[in-house]
C-alpha cells in the first residue's frame, strides 16, 4: 500500500505552486519534487509575529502572507506576498519603525 501524500502547498517567489510530496506524517520541513523545502506555515507564522508582531498583525490566508501595520496613520498600512520572505523584505523596506530582532540564547 502507497502511503498518502502531505499534499501542503506553498508558493514560490514567482507565485507557482508548489506541493509537498513526502508521506503525510512527515515530521520536518515539507519538500516538493524538485527538492525545494520550506518550514511549516505555523512555524513561519510564529516567527514572524514574533519579530513583527509588536508594530504589524500577521496572518496566513493559506497562500499568502499578509502583514497589516498597527497603526492607521502608517503609509504603507497593508503588504500581501505569496514568501515570508518576501515579506519581510517588503516590511523591512517600507517600515521606518523595525521591530527589535529576537537576540540568540546564550
């Protein structure tokens, strides 16, 4: 009997979909079959509010990472990008404010 695949999808940084193709109770990062990995959507979504979420709200639609700024008044209020990284990038970008980066465990 072939095992059921994981099935979770993600997008790369040109908006193609990408799908992961390991059993469905693989326990680290997913992987597609061009051996292209990313972390589980839970734990970026994590890590991301933890770097941002004291200036921005962050959510993950199920195909895209939206970050919505705190405040009203900000320029650049809303940023929707198919990576976290992309993400990122934009908000680190747009935002004069930056959110204190998490310091490593001694």
């Amino acid at each position: 009997m072939i095992p059921p695949l994981c099935g979770q999808a993600a997008l790369n940084r040109n908006g193609s979909r990408r799908t992961c193709v390991l059993d469905a109770d693989h326990p680290d990062d997913h992987e597609d079959l061009n051996g292209w990995t990313w972390q589980p959507p839970a734990t970026v979504l994590e890590r991301l509010r933890t770097v941002w979420g004291s200036t921005h709200r962050i959510a993950w639609t199920g195909s895209l990472w939206v970050a919505v700024h705190r405040d009203p008044a900000a320029p650049w209020r809303t940023h929707v990008e198919p990576t976290p990284d992309q993400l990122e990038s934009r908000l680190r970008q747009h935002d004069t404010v930056r959110p204190a980066e998490p310091r490593p465990h001694p």
